[in-house]
C-alpha cells in the first residue's frame, strides 16, 4: 500500500499504529466491542510502564496470549480477553487478519517530538525500507541495501536498524524506538540474500531462512513465478502468515543473560523440527508412529527447540492438554532445560526431584509439565502401598528425552517406558547417533524426524569451527609415546634409588599423569598459551583432567601463575582435607560468573563435571588431559564451538573459532571417536591446526594482489582501485572492495587464530598496510568512520598493531567535507595528485549528495560537472592535476553562487526556488533562461537574473514560510494541501503548463520539507 495513503490515516507522524485498521480488527475479533472498549485497549498497547526490550516483552504477552480488558455488560463487571490476531486461520483471504505492507514509513524522530525548528531537514525523520503491519500492528521492519554492497550489505542494513531502535547510547536520540515496541522481528535484506533478527540482535545474531516449509522447491516456483533463491527463501519461509503468526504466539522466548534481556526468536531448523515433530505426533495412530529423534548438533539449541515442542503440544486440541515429561541423564542438564522452561513463563515446569514426586505427578491430572532425570525412574513403580505395573497409561504422555543415544538402551529406561506404556517418546541428540546404533536408536524412538548437522550449523554460522592442536607431545599419556619413554621424560634426571620409587608410585597412566612434575610442566603451557592467544580477547577456558587430585593440582599451579581458574568437582564429608576449600566452594556462583565475560574465573578445572550439557559461549579453548571417548568426547569438544561477540578494550570482538589443546594424547581416540559415525555427520568437526607460515602466507598473498604495482605504504594509490568507472554509478567499485574485504577478514581471522606465534608475528606489518587502507577506502567510500576499523582483527591483534599507526595517518581517515576549514590543507598533505583528485572526487559526492534536496538546481548542475570530470580521468583525457584544479574550481562554484544570491537580494530558499524555475523555464525551451553556469572549463559566469522570476521566487518563499507558523505542520494534510494551492496559483501566473505546474509545486514541496523539517 503507497505510504501516501497510509499517511492520511494517521493523525501526526508520531503514530506507529494504524488506529484505524486495529479498531476495525478488534471488532472483527472481538464482536462484542464498543468504539470506546477499542480505544481503550489501543490507549493500554500504547501506554505501558516500561522501557526497552521490557516494553516489547510486555507488548508481546498481550500480542501473543491476549489482554484482559474489565468492561461493563448490563451492570455486571466481566473480563473478557481480547483477541489482537486470528491465529486458528492465518491465510489471507480466509481469516479475520488484514496484511498490509508499505515501503518508506516515516516516524517522527524520539527526540523530535515538539514543533520542527527552522533549519531542521528530513533527517529528523527515520523511513524504514518495508514496514509489514498485521491488522493496523507494525510486526516486521526490513530495511534493504543494494546488492552491489555483496557482504558490507548486511553490516550496512543492521546498523540502520539500530539506529532505528536506538539499540545503544550511541544511537540516543536518533531513531524511533516506539516503532518496535511491538516489533517480532528486523530483516535486512539486499535482494541476493535476507537476515533476520530480534530487537536490539548484534549483527552476528542475524541469520538467514533457508527452509520454505510447507512449500516444496517445485510449489515455490509454481506458486510464486520465482526460484526460491536469495531473499526469497526468507520471504516464503518466515514472511508467511502462517510462519510469522505462529511464531508469534509460540517461538518467541526473552531470557536474561549476563544482565541483560534477550529476545530469543527459531532459527530455521528449530521451527522445521517443532513442526515436523507435532505432526507426527498428531498423526501417528500408534506410540511407534508418533516418536522419533531430533539430532541438531551441539551449540544449536535443544533446550529452546523442547520448549518450544512443549509449547505446541500444550497448545494443540487434539493432544487433550497433555502430560508432558522432560527427561535428561544429568543434573546441570535438568537444571539447565528446567531454568530456560521457566524464564519461557508460558508453560510453568514441575520439578521432579526426588522419585517420590515424580510418582505423585506422573498420577496426577492431564497437563502438567514434569522435569526430571532418568535416574528417578529406578524405583518409581516401587510405591510404598505395593509395586506398580505403571503409572500413568494415558495416550497423551509426552516424553522428550534429551541426549537420546546416552540412556535409551539401558535397564532405567526400561523401567522409564514401563511406568508410561502408551507414551510417546521423542529422542532429542545433539551428538550423531552412531552407525552400529542407528537401527537400534530410530527403533526405539522411531523415525528421524529432523537432522541438522555439524557441516550445516558451521556454514549457517550458528557454531563456530573447532582447531585441534597437541602440545608437550613428550608429556601425552596416550599414543605412540611408550609409558617407560614418557618416563624417562619426566624423572630421567633423577637418582636411581629416587627413579625406581617413584616407578613404584607411579605404576599406571592413571597415577602418572597425575605426577606433580608432569601437570606443573603442562599448567605452566597452558598459562603461556592462554595469556597471549585467548586473554586478549576476553575468551575463557576449561582445563578437563584425569582425577580429582589432578584438577586441585592443575588448579593451584595455574593461580601460582597468576591466573584464576577454580576446581569444579565432586566432592564428599569423606574426603581429605586437601578437598576441603573445593567442598566449601559456591559451585554455581562460580560456574554463573564464568559464563559472565566480565567474571571471574578465567579458567574451571574439571574432570567429569560441565564436560557435557554446559553452555558458556565466552568459552573458547578446551585444554584436554584425560581419555574420553566417542559421545563424550564430541560432547566435550562442542564446549568451545559457541558463538560469541563482546566489547573488549572499545572494539568489538567475535570468536572465530574454538580450540582443542591436547596433553593427553587422544588423536587416536577423536579417530576412533569420528569413525563411529556417518562422514556427513560429523564432517568439520575438528580441524587439525596447520603449520601457521604457509596459511598465513597465502592469506596475506591473496589480500595483497588486489594492488600489485601499487606501493602498499601509499593507501591512497591502493584505495584508488576501487574508484569506479566512468561508465557505472555510484562512488566505488563494490564488488572489487568486498573481494577485498571479504580476504582481508581470511589473513585477520588467521593473524587472531595464531598469534603471538613468531611463524605469525613476521606478518605483522602486512596486517598493518592492510588495515590503513581498509579503513581509508572505508572512510571515503562508505563514508562512516573516522578512525582504524577493528571490527574484523579482535582487541587481540589490535593491541598488536594500533601502535604501530601514525597519529597523521588516522587524521587523514576521518571523511571530508568541502566546507571543512581545512579542506585544503587536507588536500595538500596528501602524497600526489591521484591521492587528491580521488578525496575531492568524493568530498564533492557527498556533498552533492547531501544537499541535492535543498538545492536541486545548483547541485544537480554540480553533480553533472563532476561526471564529465571524472570521465575525463578514467579515460586520461586530463591528467590528477588538471582534475584536482577543476575540481577545485567546482568546489568554489558554492560558495561563489551563494554569494551570487545574496547580492541580488535572494535568499538560500528562494534562490533553490528561482533556480527550478528557472530551469524549467530553460527545459520549455524558453532562451531566457539565465541560470549561472559553470563553463567547460568550470569558471563561474554570472548571468542576468530574470526579474519576473525572481519575483515569483520570492512570493513562493513567503507561501512556504507560511509553514514555519504551523505547529506540527509536516503531519497536517490539509495545511500543506492549502499551501500547495497557493503555490500552483501563483505559478499558474507564469510562463508554465498545468502538468509543469503540479511538477514545480511538488518539488518545492519536497526542498521545503528538507529545508524545514
């Protein structure tokens, strides 16, 4: 629907609503509504005590579950709920929604809310690309970038986005955040591809949608006339009404995390395997029929996909308000799901802690949700009035079982399926289910419902990629290296009578890996490694041991060398006093502040603990020494594959990817671990950590011969290789700068994984060419930073190279303008004239491009004196110098025309005015025109002015001003319609055609709202 339209349904820019069109949807929704009971509920939805992410939040629950609204009917006081959405019938056409989508929304800026001042421009003003409304309610807000930016796109879109929302201090002020109070979720979207995210996501947070479910690829293109590519399969696949409203009302989930609220919303395999998982449920006849298992990888999150399952189920009629049963083999998991399903506050979980409890609920009513482990079904059918065949034979006992491959085969999940004999059972893994168990596993649970696989969740970026790297190997337990070798590694230097004692103590791998001299030599390393490759950039660490006595061991060495690790064992009354400080340690305090970045520890020592089920994303290396196998050990390797992004020492760094630092030895065993398993399911796994010289060679090889023949100290001349043709648009050459871009973040990322290797710190001073100018074709291209871009190196490798920047280089990064003060020292204390032409190039263009609107005439005049310029150069038919002088001269066209004006007694408005009408005029073919003009050669050349023109200008200005004594008057229609009246009727008086006249008025219109908005 044009923006034009929707504009006359609102009263004042400052409404995000469709007042309107909610009113006539709450009554199609809710029949028994008065006008009054409507405005009443718009007058709640509007006027919410909270702020932020808290007001969408508030905002949702009455969205998704309804709003209790007290009215009066025939003297008593009723309550109903009142419905905002038909959820039961989504399709357009067939329900009571209404859709509507427009392009351009324009909202009153937050802190523009009073009466515009003079001067103010359109800037006051945000106008999302796409803003999609569901009965009069603003749900989606897609602002799109063209696809020449190729990956800046996205960067580009989501910082639009947040200026919109205010998503930060430094947006205060800036955008409208009341347009996402009631907001589901952001899309930016370039054509070639579309991200989506929730209010207030980082840039990393934004994923695509590649599912198109319920359509097939062939039903798309029927459906559509399109190939479901591109931004596309997002549109199809999230964008449906169906999809969207039901998202809505059951996959929208706002937990806290390190102090702050989170919006949650499905990534797309998370909603595939929900809705995949119900209809089976729904459909199957039999308790085989209706089971299976979910296998999404480690780090792509189960525990929300049960929640939202439960959800479902809980939701769904024909389910009968089930019985629903969350089992998992481990206490942190249990407490884990149990918190995630409470901070969900749609559907309260029952805790099982004691087998006892779990009888009780599992007797109970329909419609409970039960939390427990597996290990409470050992005696539950042993009641105290006499042992049980079952306890609960109902048909609609859902049982979601979480790390299916651990506990289906044994005797507690026998006992588990006897107390729920008509149960269904959904198996959820986030570990492959191995080959030689397959049959036995989908026999169990049932079919495979849905799979999302490591190689999948790596290419989504949902996970990050996982390094192996083995360290000491004179000190490994396991492999190749003999138990008498390793031996003589660590007691060769010691007496006989000394070596053969402590060959006596240390008889097995188990005691020698705890020997003293061993973990001091192995903790020593990992202070080294963690100190220089994982603290600069905030990440932290587990350090997984053989023993208890190992982990305090490790634990006191690793604080000797001054950093903070704490032991996170099992501990007993019974134990030593060495266990003594680890018994009385808060164990969730510290396991809650090392997931807190700005916590303290840095590192937890464990052996068996928080190996599986824990979930710390600021984790980032796991130093291994201990044997573990297959499941456990992919599990324990998924600990570091977490994304995760944070603001350390002012720049904003990403994990790249986890680490697994191997002293144990267990090459073998990660072998034998990944033959277990199908390749496709476990491929990318773990890469091995190549020999850093020829990677980063390469890497830097590649970024580098974008500018062959070009000095790489001289930014300028390189930044030049992106200047565009004459023959295309636009400031750059995009797709040759994101190649750039796109292999500058290769050598980073690669300088991030390796340093402070000396193999790495060679290729320092390359990183630091590349850097410059990056940041200098950031600053005169995209126009946005005045200063070093850090975003792709990390505060690691920062702190590496800030230092090693000169002070004069960052002053010439800052963007330019013409009307800068020291625009031409700038110019002048550049190297060579293509280093000048290329920053006047684009000073010029930015300054065209930002005033244009305030002076079409002048600029446009400009901007096509600049075309043949640029033109001129990229075909060498002027030298930089000549360009640089001509240029010079545009610049000073400016100022020279302003001072033009004034002398003739117009104003910068009436001046703009005179300069249309003037050249519409001169485009009737009118030869009085008389414009000043620039030459060939850009001199300024005066010319008459035309004093009926003038006149005109003049009295068309006093119109305009008109509008400056009207409060609020870029949100009253019919005040602007009255002053384009008079604008037409004192045109009509001139030398101008009816369709000439509706076309100066509205571009007068247009120069008036951007000179005094």
């Amino acid at each position: 629907m044009p923006r034009e339209t929707l504009a006359q349904e609102r009263d004042d820019e400052r409404d995000v609503l469709l007042a309107g069109r909610l009113t006539a949807a709450l009554k199609r929704l809710n029949p028994w509504m008065t006008d009054d009971q409507a405005q009443r509920v718009i007058f709640n939805l509007q006027h919410i005590d909270a702020t932020g992410l808290a007001r969408n939040q508030a905002v949702h629950e009455y969205l998704s579950h309804g709003m209790p609204l007290t009215v009066d009917r025939g003297g008593r006081q009723e309550t109903p709920t009142v419905r905002f959405f038909d959820f039961e019938h989504p399709e357009p056409g067939v329900g009571l929604n209404e859709y509507v989508v427009t392009t351009q929304f324009r909202v009153r800026r937050g802190s523009e809310r009073g009466k515009p001042r003079a001067g103010e421009n359109d800037e006051r003003v945000v106008k999302p690309d796409l803003v999609l409304f569901v009965n009069g309610i603003p749900l989606v807000v897609m602002e799109a970038k063209s696809p020449t930016l190729l990956e800046i796109w996205k960067e580009q879109a989501v910082k639009q986005l947040h200026r919109y929302q205010e998503a930060g201090p430094e947006w205060h002020g800036t955008g409208a955040p009341e347009l996402f109070d009631t907001n589901l979720l952001c899309v930016a979207n370039c054509g070639a591809d579309a991200h989506f995210g929730a209010v207030g996501a980082p840039q990393n947070a934004y994923t695509g949608w590649t599912s198109i479910e319920p359509f097939t690829e062939s039903d798309f293109e029927h459906r559509l006339g399109t190939p479901p590519d591109g931004q596309a399969r997002l549109i199809a696949g999230l964008l449906n009404p169906t999809v969207l409203l039901d998202i809505l009302r059951d996959f929208v989930v706002y937990e806290h995390e390190q102090g702050r609220l989170i919006k949650k919303l499905p990534r797309y395999q998370q909603y595939r395997a929900v809705t995949r998982a119900l209809d089976r449920i729904v459909r199957g006849r039999t308790p085989a029929e209706r089971g299976g298992v979910v296998w999404h990888t480690q780090g792509s999150g189960k525990s929300l996909t049960m929640l939202w399952l439960a959800t479902k189920l809980r939701r769904t009629p024909a389910l009968r308000n089930p019985t629903i049963v969350a089992v998992t083999d481990r206490t942190q998991l249990d407490r884990q799901i149990t918190r995630t399903f409470q901070q969900s506050a749609v559907d309260v979980p029952e805790r099982a802690n004691t087998t006892r409890r779990l009888r009780e609920l599992l007797q109970t009513n329909n419609g409970r949700t039960i939390m427990t482990t597996i290990q409470k079904f050992e005696d539950v059918l042993n009641a105290p009035a006499g042992a049980r065949t079952w306890l609960n034979d109902a048909d609609n006992v859902i049982v979601m079982v979480d790390e299916a491959h651990r506990t289906q085969y044994g005797r507690l999940a026998a006992k588990m399926r006897a107390a729920m004999p008509q149960a269904t059972f959904v198996g959820f893994t986030g570990t492959p289910i191995d080959k030689g168990f397959r049959r036995t596993t989908l026999g169990v649970f049932g079919d495979l419902i849905d799979s999302y696989t490591i190689p999948q969740s790596v290419e989504d970026r949902t996970t990050v990629p996982i390094y192996y790297e083995a360290r000491l190997p004179d000190l490994h337990i396991e492999g190749p290296q003999t138990l008498d070798r390793l031996f003589e590694a660590l007691f060769g230097d010691e007496p006989e009578a000394t070596r053969t004692e402590i060959r006596r103590r240390f008889a097995s791998k188990e005691r020698i890996a705890e020997a003293a001299k061993r973990i001091e030599q192995i903790a020593l390393d990992i202070s080294e490694h963690f100190a220089k490759k994982v603290q600069p950039n905030g990440f932290k660490a587990q350090v997984v041991t053989a023993s208890r006595a190992a982990a305090l061991s490790y634990e006191r060495h690793l604080n000797d060398f001054a950093l903070s690790a704490y032991p996170i064992i099992t501990t007993s009354h019974n134990d030593g006093p060495e266990f003594a400080r680890a018994r009385e340690l808060d164990q969730d305090k510290i396991v809650e502040d090392f997931i807190d970045p700005d916590g303290e520890p840095q590192i937890l020592v464990v052996v068996d603990k928080l190996i599986t089920g824990f979930d710390a994303p600021v984790e980032q290396v796991l130093y291994l020494d201990r044997s573990i196998r297959e499941h456990t050990l992919l599990q324990a390797i998924a600990r570091v594959n977490r994304r995760f992004s944070h603001r350390r020492n002012g720049v904003v760094t990403e994990k790249h990817h986890g680490l697994v630092v191997d002293y144990h030895g267990v090459s073998r065993e990660l072998e034998d671990a990944l033959a277990v398993f199908e390749d496709g399911d476990v491929q990318q796994a773990l890469s091995e950590l190549e020999d850093p010289g020829p990677v980063i060679q390469a890497a830097a090889d590649r970024a580098e011969a974008h500018f062959r023949g070009r000095d790489l100290d001289d930014p300028w001349s390189c930044v030049s290789q992106f200047a565009a043709d004459a023959a295309t648009e636009g400031d750059y050459k995009a797709d040759a700068y994101e190649r750039f871009d796109r292999e500058y973040g290769d050598f980073s990322k690669l300088m991030d994984r390796y340093l402070p290797d000396p193999a790495a710190l060679v290729y320092l001073d390359r990183l630091r060419r590349l850097t410059v100018i990056r940041s200098y074709a950031r600053a005169q291209f995209l126009r946005e930073r005045a200063d070093i871009d850090w975003t792709a190196v990390g505060a690691k490798v920062k702190h590496l190279i800030d230092t090693r920047i000169d002070a004069g280089v960052r002053w010439l990064m800052a963007p330019v303008s013409i009307l800068d003060r020291d625009f031409e020292q700038k110019i002048e204390s550049l190297p060579h004239d293509e280093a000048r032409a290329s920053l006047m190039e684009h000073a010029l263009r930015a300054q065209i491009n930002e005033r244009v609107a305030e002076n079409p005439a002048l600029y446009e005049r400009l901007s096509e004196a600049l075309a043949r310029i640029i033109g001129e150069l990229r075909a060498k038919v002027i030298d930089a110098a000549e360009g640089c002088k001509r240029m010079a001269a545009l610049r000073g066209q400016v100022t020279k025309e302003e001072a033009f004006a004034a002398d003739q007694g117009l104003s910068p408005m009436s001046y703009a005015v005179y300069g249309l009408l003037d050249r519409k005029r001169a485009e009737a073919g009118d030869p009085s025109g008389s414009s000043p003009a620039a030459s060939e050669h850009m001199e300024f050349q005066p010319a008459d002015i035309d004093a009926k023109v003038k006149e005109m200008a003049l009295d068309i200005e006093v119109i305009v001003q008109r509008l400056q004594s009207l409060i609020d008057w870029h949100e009253n229609l019919e005040s602007q319609r009255e002053v384009r009246r008079d604008i037409k009727r004192r045109l009509r008086a001139g030398p101008y055609g009816e369709g000439e006249v509706e076309e100066l008025a509205r571009q007068v219109m247009e120069m008036a709202r951007k000179r005094l908005a």
